[in-house]
C-alpha cells in the first residue's frame, strides 16, 4: 500500500509546487497509472515515495511507515526502477543482481532462485554473465527491473518503465507487472503514454502541473466523460487551466 497525503514539493526558491498538496492511495494488489505528460510531477511524487527527495509539506507512507521518519523500513518494502539507465556499467549482469541482494540482505538460496527465474522470465540468462556496458538500453532496463525485485518487495515502483524498451521487452515487462499485482503486490508506475495506463491499469491518475486532476479505473473515466475517449480527455485536461478543470 502506497499513501501521499497532501504530499507538496517545492523546489529551491520556485514560487511553484511542483507537487501540490496530492493525495492519493494505492492499495494491494493495484496495478496504478500515473499519467500526466511532461514537467506533470510524477518523478517528484516517485522521489518522494522512494525516499530520495523530502516532500516540503505532507507526509507518504509505504504500508504504513512514514518515509522521512522511517527511511530504511521504507525503502526495504520498494523495489524501484528509475527513469534513468546510471546501473554499474563494470559489473556483469550476475555481479550487479548479487550487488542489489547484498544491499538488501537475500540470502543465497532465495537471491539464486529469484534471479534464475527472473532472467528466464526476462529472458536475460543468457546475458547475465557479460558486462552491462554491453547491454541495449532495454537490457539495462530489465536488469534493473530484476535487479529491484530481487528482495521480493511488496511494493514495485517504475518510473516511465517502457521508455526505450523494444516491443518484445515492453511486453515482457508490462506481463511481470500485471502478475506482481495479481500476486497482491502494489505496482506504481509513471508514464506519459495515454495508451500504455488505458491498456494496463486496474487504476488510473492524471497529474499535470503538481496537481492530481482525476482518477479512477480507466472505464470509469471513460464512462464518465459520455462517449468521449480517455484519450480526449487526457487531451482536455493537460491542454486546459488545472484549476478551471478542477472546478469542474
Ligand atoms: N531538481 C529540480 N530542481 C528544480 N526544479 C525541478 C527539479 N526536478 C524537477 N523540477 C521541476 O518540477 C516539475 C516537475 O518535474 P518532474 O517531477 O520531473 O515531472 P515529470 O516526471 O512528470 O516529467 C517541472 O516543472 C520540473 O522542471
Ligand atoms: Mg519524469
């Protein structure tokens, strides 16, 4: 379970929130969109959740522990995949998975079989022996994505996940979250790709400039706007003022 409440950041001396008062609550076993296009806020919220950034107002919790009083317990219960590829250029593939296991404590019956069966579902094994300065961009991406769920978190956070991926690990990525959330885990991910939260999510929300415009599941919103697609309203909301559209 993820909980922003009134969740604010402001950056240095900015006269702008870049995350303005959001509250918002992922339950087990959701699978949750945060949608918004660039500049919205969402790796701001994702910082926030992962402990690297201190909201400047409001408070998140990861299954109940406070994230700026209890950083640690926190981040145990995370596994996280950043927008960026910055992962251990010199290390093989293997080198970095044992590297992620040691910093959270697995042990090596549980790191060997959750790595084994995690390059197999990635189809990494292979790969895994060489250096990751010899990976595509989408292998980088899948051996970070292994790399946060090695210590088997309840709660599974990506931030624009898909971008750089080819089709084939695109898919393979989208099917391991869709069963994680299936398993009961909290899946968050960020994404600017309208298509990628309709098709996937058992929740979607819509942030633009700091402020969370709405949410629900991705019919609901749907059904809500009559017979106008999300995608209209997708247009609609991050075209417009937030706050004419919030008085809405
Ligand atoms: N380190 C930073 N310092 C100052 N402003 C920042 C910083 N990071 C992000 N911002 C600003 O905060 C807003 C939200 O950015 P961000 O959370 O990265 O959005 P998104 O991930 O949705 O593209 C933007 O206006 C961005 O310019
Ligand atoms: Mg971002």
């Amino acid at each position: 379970m993820i909980e922003f409440v009134q969740a604010t950041k402001i950056y240095g001396k900015s006269d702008r929130a870049a995350l303005d008062h959001l509250n918002l609550r992922v339950g087990d076993g959701c699978l949750y969109g945060f949608l918004g296009p660039n500049g919205a806020g969402k790796t701001t919220a994702i910082r926030l959740l992962t402990g690297a950034l201190r909201a400047t107002e409001g408070t998140v919790q990861v299954n109940g522990i406070d994230v700026s009083t209890d950083p640690v317990a926190a981040k145990k219960m995370i596994g996280f995949v950043p927008d960026s590829q910055e992962i251990y250029d010199k290390l093989t593939g293997w080198e970095y998975l044992n590297f992620m296991a040691d910093v959270f404590d697995v042990s090596e019956s549980d790191r060997k079989a959750r790595a084994e069966q995690y390059l197999e579902t990635f189809e990494m094994t292979e790969a895994a022996s060489s250096r990751i300065a010899s990976y595509s961009r989408g292998m980088k991406q899948k051996i970070t994505a292994i790399g946060a769920l090695i210590h088997n978190p309840p709660v599974w956070v990506l931030d624009e996940p898909m971008v750089g991926l080819d089709p084939r690990a695109s898919f393979l990525l989208k099917e391991e979250m869709k069963r994680r959330a299936r398993d009961g885990a909290t899946v968050f991910f960020s994404t600017h790709v309208l298509e990628v939260a309709e098709k996937l999510c058992d929740q979607v929300g819509i942030i633009d400039r700091g402020h969370l415009l709405v949410e629900g599941a991705p019919e609901e919103l749907q059904e809500r706007m009559g017979d106008a697609s999300l995608e209209k309203l997708f247009l609609e909301l991050t075209g417009g003022d937030p706050a004419e559209v919030e008085a809405k």
